[in-house]
C-alpha cells in the first residue's frame, strides 16, 4: 500500500505542477499587454496562491492517516 499511495501523491504533484502555470481569461488579457516580469509576476502570484489549499488538503489527509493508523494499533 505504500508504494501505490506515493505514485498517487508523485502522480498528483505532477498534475498540479503543470497545472499551476495556467491563467485565467483576464490575467492572460492583461499580461499580454505588459512586460515579462509583470507575466511573471503575474504567474508567480497565481503558483503562491494555488500553494495553500493544497497544504491546507495535505495537512487533513495526514491527519486522517494518523487517526486511522492510530486505530489499527
């Protein structure tokens, strides 16, 4: 069970990583008007942005695995 769940969790990071450069409608309008940096400024808010809910979602789910490894024993 180990091996597969950290295949998922190297499956999903790789997922979210590309991902994580995408840009909405709006941001890609605006930045298309702009210079580089503004672009990657723009691109770096969006990754630093995206970063907390996927801690926040890693942190319940390592809760719920020490709760049900705390079960079993």
């Amino acid at each position: 069970m180990h091996k597969k769940s950290t295949y998922f969790f190297v499956l999903l990071f790789l997922i979210t990583f590309v991902k994580g450069w995408a840009q909405c409608a709006m941001c890609k309008a605006v930045v298309e008007n702009g210079d580089v940096s503004m672009a990657e400024g723009v691109n770096n808010g969006i990754t630093y942005l995206m970063v907390f809910p996927y801690l926040l979602i890693g942190a319940l789910f390592y809760v719920i695995y020490r709760y049900k490894k705390k079960d079993k024993n």
